[in-house]
C-alpha cells in the first residue's frame, strides 16, 4: 500500500484505492497502517506529499502552487496550511532557510 502511495501521490487517491492495492478493505487498511506505522494511510499519503514538495522546494525555484499541484495538493491554501502544520514554517519560509 505504501508503494501504491509512493507510485500515485500526485494523483487523487482515496482510501478505498489505497486498500484495493493490497486487495483489503479499507477497515482493513486502516487497521494495517494504524498497527504498523500508527497513522492512517491518508495521514501517510498527506506526510510524503509533503516530504515530495519540501524536496522540491529546495532543489528548484518552482512557485509553491506548482509545487503544490504537483505534489498531488488540490488547493495552494490546504498545502501551505498543511504545510505550517508539519513543517512549523510557511513553504517559502522552507525554501529560504534550506537555500
């Protein structure tokens, strides 16, 4: 399921798609992710889009809503809030500190 997430974050996902890559039910998904990594599998893929769009603030000069809609972000305004929640610091705020 991680794989699947690694190979589609840029695309919309859902749960249900998620589960359907390992041929379980989302129940079951969620009870994989929550014993084994102890967060949901959407908190998972929300975590790598945000690690793919941290890397890429630092190695390219990409707007943050390029880099968000990249990333598989449907809205520049969640990412940068989802952004601040992980990070502490706003997406530009990233870029600079890590230039």
């Amino acid at each position: 399921m991680m794989q699947y997430i690694h190979d589609h974050y840029t695309e919309e996902i859902t749960l249900e798609m998620i589960a359907s890559s390992a041929s379980i039910s989302k129940s079951g998904a969620l009870h994989l992710f929550q014993s084994g990594i102890h967060i949901s599998p959407v908190a998972y893929l929300i975590q790598y889009r945000l690690s793919q769009a941290a890397e890429q603030l630092c190695k390219t000069q990409k707007p943050v809503a390029s880099i968000a809609e990249e990333t598989g972000f449907t809205s520049s305004g969640y990412f940068c809030r989802k952004f601040r929640q992980y990070y502490h610091m706003s997406p530009n705020a990233y870029r600079r500190k890590k230039a």
